[in-house]
C-alpha cells in the first residue's frame, strides 16, 4: 500500500495551486511604485576596441534618467569567480577582471556595454539606439584550439594566453595511465564534442534592484537559485555592501537548470542604480538577450581512450578535454569540467588507472558554467560513449562489457579521489532489462524492418557525484565558499511549524517534500507545516539548490534541526508528565511516558512552551525553535542504466525516439511523484542535448542560434513517454535520511544511450558502419554519416 | 480596423483608448499602439498569470483566449483586441477557487514543476478539448507544439490532459 503522507508518499504539490491560477509570485510580477526600467546596450560585435562612448544625445531623449557606462563601475569589483583552481604545474588559473559593463574593450556578443534607466523600457529602448560607440573591430577567436595557438589574438590582453588552466588528475598517476596503455592488448580511441547549450528556463532571468536611502538598505529580487550566494558575491565582492545592508529575494523562479545559480552584471547594476538614481530600478531579459547573456553550458572537445586486457577488463582510462570558458570566468566554471567532472571519469567501473587533463580556454563567446549535471554529464557521456565503441570494436556484448567490470563492492575508492559509499550497478541493470523489454526488441526490430525502417537499441549506466559538498574538501580543491546548507525550524504556539531552509525550489516543489519529512518525524499532518525560502532577511545562511544537494544537504540540516526540536519537546513532556525525559517517545503527535498510558499531545507541550507558566524554567528556555547547519561528509553517488530505442529512416536520416527508459537509484525517496518528474524534465534535457540542441557561433563569433527559431528545444512531439523506474535502492551511508538527490540523473545519463541507440541503428543496416556522429543527431548529420 | 492598426504599428507615439471583456470584467485603457495584448493584460491590467518567455512568439507562456480562439497574446497588440472577449489563466478557476477540471488533472498528474509555462499549457489544453473532447496522445501532443516545457518533458503534462479529457492512463500514472 502506497503511503498517503509523510516519506515515500506522492503527496500532492501545494505549490500548484498558486501556479495553476495565474497567482505565481515571479520577479516579472514585482513592480515596485516608482520603478525605472533599464536597457542594455550589449556588444553585436565579438571582439573589439572600445575607444569611447557618447551617451549625450541618449541622455536628452524623453524619459531618460542616466546612462551608464563601463567607468561608472571602475571602483566597484568584477564579477568574481567562485573556484580557483591549481594546473599540474601548481600554478594558479589566469582570472581576468570580469567588469559589469564593458571598460575599454568588448569581449562576447551580447556584453552589455551601456545601461539606459528611463520611465518607461520603450523609452531606455529608443534612447539606446542614440549611444555612440567609438570602436575598432578585433578578430575573434572562436575555436579552442585555435584560441591556445601561439599565434592566437588574446581575448585579455593581460594574460599570458587564452589559457585559463592545464589541469591534470591525478597528475601522480600519468606515467602509470601511459604504461597500462602502452602494454594493453585492446585501446579504443574516440574524439568527440560535447555540443554547447543554453540551459533555457522558461522564466527569462529578472533583476529589481531597490533602495531605502532612510535606512541605507538595498534589496535586490532576482531570479536566483541562491539568494545567500548572490548576497555574498555581489554584496562582498563586487558592490561593496555588507550582508545587514542588502536583502537578496528570489521569489518564484520558473526554473534554474543551473543557468540561476550564477551572479550576473545585471544583478549588480540594478542593485548600484537603484541607489545611484534613488528609485527602484526593473531589467527583465528578453529571450534574445538570455541566449547571449546568461551562461552557456558544456562545450567540450574531447578525446578519450579505453584501454582492456586480453579479458576485456578496463585497465585505464586517458582523456584530454578542451573545456570552453568563454570570454569571462563565471561563478563556478572553473569548477565544472574538473572536480565536477575529473572526479567522475571511473564511472561505474573498476577501472585501476585513469588520467584527466583538461584545458580551460578563453573564446570570444558568452561564459560557460554548470548547466543540469554540470561536468557529470560530460564525464558519463566520453565514458558510456568509448564503451561502446569498444564492444563494437571487439564484437562483444555493450551490456556483458559493462557488467564484467562493474564496481561490486562498497565503499570504493576510486582513482580520482573519490570514495562511493553505496551502489548496485547490476540491479538497475537488471531492472533495466526488465522494464525496457530487452527481450521484445528483436521483434520490434523486425516490425520496423518491415516497414522499411532501422532500429537500435542504446544503453548506459551512469554514476553522479551529488548532494554537494563537504566544505574542508571543496576547501582543498579551490572553492571559495562552503557548501553546507541551514534550516531553522520554528514551531508555533499551536503546534503549527514553519521551517526556513536555505535551499531554494524553482520546480523541485521543496514546499510539498519538505514538509513530508517533518510531518514523519513528529507525526503531525502535512499540512501543519509551511517552507520558507528564497528571502536572505528569512532565511538562515544556507547556499541554495544545485547538483542535486537540496534534500541531501538542506534536507538533513533540517532533520538535525527537527531533532533539536524534539529533545527540547521532549523536555517540557518530561515536565508536564512529571516523568524522566528518557522515557519520553513521540509518535503519531503524542509524548507518552515509556511502559505507562500518560501522554500529552503536541500541541499541549508547544503551547506550553510558549505559555511557560507550568515550565522547568530553571533548566531550559521558553520557546521552541532551533536552526542547524549541515556539512555533507561525503558526495552522494546516485547511479543508474538507461535505454533508449529508436527508429531510423534510412532515407532522410530522420531519428525518432521511440522508447526510453531509466532505472535509477536515488537511494531513499520522500516523494515518488516528484522524484519521477524530475527524471522526466532531465531525460527531455538529455534527448534534446543529444537530437536538438547545439549552440552555434560562425567564426567572426555571431550568434546564430539566438532564438527559439534557430535553437531548436525538445517539443511535445519530440519526446515519447518514459518509464522509469526507482526501486533499486541502496540508501546513502553518511546523511540522516538516506537520500542521494535525483535532480540531474535525468539529463546526465540519457544523452550516451540516444547516440548509441542511433549508431546501433546504423549497424543493423546493409549500408557503411559508423563509429561516431557528434550531437546533434540532426537528420542531416545522420544522413551524412551513413552515406 | 486591422488595416488601421497595422498603419499604427511603428507610431509609437499614437495612444489608443481599448476596451475589452477580460475574464468576464469590462476593462479599458490607454495604450500606446505598439502595446502587446500580454503587456496590457500584465502591466495595465496587473493579470500575471500571462507569461512572457520568448519575443519570437514561440514559447506559448503567453497563451490566451480572444474571442473564444486560443492566441499567443506576444503576438497581437492590445489595440486589436479592442472589443474583444478575452480570457486568461486567473478567469480560469470557480470564483470560489475550485480547480477546472484541467487545472485539477495537472495537480492530480503532476503536470508542472516551475509552473511558468503552465498558465499557457491550461490555456491550450482548454482549447484542445473544447475542439477536440476525445484527443488521441498524438493530437495532444501535436496541439501543445507552440508551447514549450523545459521542466516536465511533457510526459505528465500529456497525461494530465488525456485525464481531463476523461481517458485515464492507468499504465501511466504519475506514480
Ligand atoms: S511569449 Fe508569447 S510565445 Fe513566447
Ligand atoms: S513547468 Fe517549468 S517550464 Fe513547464
């Protein structure tokens, strides 16, 4: 019987309601009496000069309050950049000054270079296109390794190079990697390209900054992932605020995928104008302005060899990355293609050897960070992908490969310094084989033979690093911030809870989860509790919602907080039952003394607590509210297999993805409705990283996929129903509630199954084998490759 | 009146004084001629519930009902709605606040995360049932192609919409 509240059941989202009707409360909804809206005159060109900028006639026009310019900002910060990283020589990353508007020179299409604050947008508009830009053009540079060529044009003048960082891991164990592949009897070599994204939430990013010059407050609302991060980033580092003097509000955010976590120019200019002007000013981006301004994701060149003995067991496992960082290092990219994905390249293998180099580049282009999976997703896709090419290449079975050198025991520590505490690769598998109906395909392949069609069948295993991260770790690895997570829990007088957590729901319906796990823990109903999030002057410290951490990280510093909660509860039962507290158990709401038939409700003892006339005063304090901070031991490690099966038309290249599953192990689960739906939305993210999507440049560094017109996103039509499935579950060793996070499985295993559906297709036809096709499988390409 | 509104587009100075039945409420205001129908409804009429998440007209956040027909309300200007019966995603529910029929199959199924794109996803699964009662998977999925979900992967959205349409999927079910 499936439950009907509290952990493990599919309660209902409350959140919905508000949603449902049109009563969201998005930072496009706040207007604010007053307000000025901003304009940014951004770069259409990718690399140029900047001589000077006559804002004059801008400034006469209707409307028109000031226009902003790079020098306006020259005392303030830059925009700082999260992680340092150390390269193999023990140097630190080149990190140039990443200034709010463009100073002297332009670096990406789309840097905004100019801000006009004005009554009205069509007025900022309008007096934008009177700006007179005194530049000259610059080539760009573009490609990767072009940009690291000695002869490259610099995107920063003051750097060495376009090199950010050559960074090697374990840089110990390179000679070792050489040897095994040197005296290995099979290597398999795959170069690749992880094609660039733009992560797309629906909800375009929304900056309003505000000032109160009575108190010398500044609020900012913004579309944030983390309002605690932003509130330190810009507050410390680039505007100079401290922390009592700015209120960071990320109300509700229509999705982050990442591309939310990052503090961005436009955060910082509103928040700066809005006290230069002493009115609120309002930016909301257009979709134009969102593909060419908020951080792109993935872009990595890649070539990765598998090397096996003579038994087809892995021996090692080389790579070299050229990871893109774009023109300006953003929040966490330095962190993204190498902790967050060096430390993944064993997979879900027993593979003894395994070498990492990854170089950061700088291009003319927007920056890079975390987008869903951030790293992980480049990790599993070379390593599923290279798999598969080997069994191809030696004639064996993908999946039999695979299990032969699966990770069977636990804990394991694997090469590149990490340690999984729990695992069973060979039940997802199994669960996997089950609910994809391995043993149908060979009909289904002949049903569509017989109409003239291909099919494949594609699988992959994946294995992620989540619930990130312990902070005397990340501490070690460069990360300039911690990475615990807080919550508070208040109990009211009543009974009724609210609870301030510092992660942040964008989707993830925190507002309904959350409370499943108090309502467990104290057995009152669902409903007596309320999340509270996103409003730094509400909130605890806590660092806000990505890579999976929410449930795993906030979600056990709520559980340490609820725990203090109820041994102070206990308490006061003690005192009001006149027993000792360590006879005291709660359950279904009611403290009752251990072996007798006393026992006092809930909400008696919070009432007292609040009401202290019958009250151990002397020993404890009135009121019940306790705040904890939780600092994860580990990194969860979710792991799962996918399928994916398609149909090929042999005549257009035409591929349709026709089934897909996912056998995932998340360990312990609070909500299986939600858990499941974030499973959906990441294998669409994953199917339209793998058929669809590609961010392109051309050479001058234009942006030619810079709408929903040229960059195609995964529609209804493009996605078949899933099954997926979460039975399989080994239960995280190091957090109170067992859970290891879902929100990135999704996107970071289904890409490596889509192509190897695809190739698999390929090989089951008459016509020429073709070992790789990069993503996008667009028809064209797939047509290409197989003629 | 078309032709005289396009003769307006790009005057923007030229104010017109609409009027329209939103929700049931006649409304009226001034509005510049290039003023969209969404930035009326959001900024003069405060009804957030229309969203904005593209300037191509290809997202559908922005989905609503003028004269009974469903539109993409970037991709028309306030002035030429003028007369018109519109309705949007807040017009939706009973005014004592019980969920349609739609909206309920949505919660019930799972069929939002964010919840951005959702006022236009209702908008267009009103209009597909009222057209169409019966829709086959392939006809949900095939009316929903100018609305863009990046967070559900449509799954429970497809199946939220053949549950109000009366036709459970059981093998399906959210959970
Ligand atoms: S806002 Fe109207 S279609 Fe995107
Ligand atoms: S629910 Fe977020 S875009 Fe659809």
């Amino acid at each position: 019987m499936p439950k009907d509240s509290g952990i493990g059941a599919s309660s209902k989202r409350r959140e919905d309601v508000r949603f449902l009707t049109g009563s969201g409360n998005y930072t496009d909804d706040i207007n604010i009496f007053g307000q000025l809206h901003v304009h940014f005159l951004r770069a259409d060109m990718a690399h140029a000069k900047l001589n000077g900028v006559d804002t004059a006639a801008a400034e006469a026009m209707p409307g028109v309050h000031r226009v902003f310019t790079g020098a306006d900002f020259e005392a303030v910060g830059g925009i700082p950049c999260g992680w340092l990283i150390t390269d193999r020589f023990g140097q630190p990353m080149q990190e140039p000054r990443h200034p709010v508007l463009a100073h002297g020179k332009i670096r990406h299409v789309g840097e905004p270079i100019c801000a006009v604050v004005a009554d009205t947008l069509a007025q900022a508009r309008d007096a934008a296109e009177a700006i007179v830009l005194d530049y000259e053009t610059l080539p760009a540079v573009i490609d990767m390794k072009a940009a690291v060529s000695d002869s490259s044009v610099k995107v920063h003048e003051e750097l060495t190079s376009n090199l950010c960082y050559d960074w090697g891991f374990v840089e110990d164990n390179r000679d070792a990697v050489d040897a095994a592949i040197k005296g290995a009897a099979h290597v398999t070599t795959l170069e690749l390209v992880n094609n660039r994204l733009v992560a797309n939430p629906m909800e375009p990013r929304v900056a309003v900054g505000e000032y109160n010059r009575s108190d010398d407050m500044h609020t900012l609302h913004t579309t944030s992932q983390n309002p605690h991060v932003i509130r330190l980033l810009m507050g410390a580092f680039v505007l100079g605020i401290p922390e009592h003097k700015l209120r960071v509000v990320a109300p509700d955010v229509g999705g982050g995928f990442g591309t939310k976590i990052f503090h961005y120019a436009e955060e910082a200019f509103c928040t700066f104008a809005a006290k230069a002007l002493n009115r609120p000013v309002k930016w909301t981006s257009t979709r134009s302005e969102a593909f060419m301004s908020d951080a792109h994701g993935r872009d990595h060149v890649t070539k990765i060899e598998l090397a096996l003995d003579a038994d087809n067991n892995f021996v090692a496992v080389r790579t070299e990355t050229y990871a893109n960082m774009g023109a300006y290092l953003s929040t966490f990219a330095s962190s993204v293609p190498t902790w967050l994905h060096g430390t993944l390249m064993a997979g879900n293998y027993k593979t003894p050897h395994v070498y990492v180099n990854v170089k950061a580049v700088f291009t003319n282009t927007v920056p890079v960070d975390a987008y869903r999976g951030a790293g992980r997703p480049e990790a599993t896709y070379q390593l599923e992908r290279v798999i598969d090419m080997a069994a191809r290449e030696l004639g064996v079975d993908p999946i039999a490969l695979r299990r032969q050198n699966f990770i069977t025991e636990f804990p394991y520590a694997t090469p590149v310094a990490v340690e999984y505490d729990t695992g069973d690769y060979h039940a997802t598998m199994d669960k996997l084989e089950e609910i994809a109906d391995f043993a149908g395909f060979k009909a289904r392949r002949a049903e569509s033979e017989r109409n003239g069609k291909l099919r494949g069948l594609g699988i992959n295993c994946y294995i992620e690093a989540c619930g990130i991260a312990p902070s005397n770790l990340v501490g070690q690895l460069g990360a300039r911030a911690g990475l615990y997570d807080a919550a508070t829990v208040r109990v009211n007088a009543t009974g009724s809870i609210s609870v301030m957590v510092g992660a942040h729901s964008h989707g993830q319906g925190h507002e309904t989860s959350f409370p499943q796990v108090i309502s467990e823990m104290i057995g009152i109903p669902e409903d007596q509790i309320t999340i509270v999030h996103g409003d730094t002057s509400k909130i605890p410290f806590g660092m806000g919602t990505y890579g999976s951490r929410s449930l795993a990280v906030c979600g056990s510093a709520m559980v340490r907080a609820a725990e203090k909660v109820i041994n102070k509860a206990k308490k006061i039962a003690a005192h009001l039952l006149e027993a000792s507290d360590g006879d005291i158990e709660l359950k279904d709401g009611r403290f009752s003394v251990a072996g007798t038939d006393k026992s006092v409700a809930w909400g008696d003892v919070t009432l007292a607590a609040y009401v202290p006339h019958n009250y151990p005063l002397t020993d404890i304090e009135p009121g019940l509210e306790e705040t904890a901070f939780y600092d994860p031991a580990n990194f969860t490690y979710p792991s799962g297999a996918y399928a994916c099966e398609v149909e090929l038309d042999p005549e257009t290249g035409h591929v349709k993805i026709d089934r897909f599953s996912a056998a995932d192990d998340f360990g312990n689960i609070i909500n299986p409705m939600i858990v499941t739906g974030q499973v959906h939305g990441g294998i669409a993210q994953g199917i339209g990283q793998a058929m669809l999507e590609g961010c392109v440049y051309d050479a001058d560094g234009q942006l030619l996929s810079a709408s929903y017109m040229d960059y195609a996103m995964p529609r209804a039509l493009d996605v078949p129903f899933y099954t997926v499935d979460h039975s399989c579950q080994t239960p995280c060793t190091h957090n109170p509630l067992g859970v290891k996070g879902c929100g990135e499985a999704g996107a970071i295993g289904s890409p490596p199954s889509v192509v190897n559906a695809v190739i698999d297709a390929i090989a089951s036809g008459s016509g020429k084998a073709v070992a790789h096709i990069d993503m996008p499988l667009t028809p064209s390409r797939v047509w290409a490759a197989m003629q | 009146m078309l032709r005289l509104m396009a003769s307006m587009r790009f005057r923007e100075d030229f104010h017109v004084r609409v009027s329209m039945t939103v929700n049931g409420r006649n409304v009226s205001g001034e509005v510049e001629g290039r003023t969209l129908l969404v930035e009326f409804l959001r900024e003069g009429l405060h009804l957030t519930g229309t969203h904005v998440g593209c300037d191509t007209s290809q997202c559908g956040a922005c989905t609503v009902h003028v004269d009974g027909m469903q539109v993409k309300a970037c991709s028309m200007f306030a002035a030429e709605a003028d007369g018109a019966q519109v309705a949007t995603i807040e017009g939706v529910a009973a005014n004592d606040g019980t969920l349609s029929a739609i909206q309920q199959a949505f919660q019930d199924h799972h069929g939002l995360q964010c919840g951005f794109c959702t006022p236009g996803m209702v908008m267009a699964a009103a209009s597909l049932l009222k057209a169409n009662p019966k829709p086959t998977e392939h006809e949900v999925r095939e009316h929903l192609e100018g609305n863009i979900c990046r967070c559900t992967g449509y799954h429970n959205i497809v199946k939220a919409i053949m549950a109000a349409s009366g036709q459970e999927m059981p093998a399906l079910a959210a959970e």
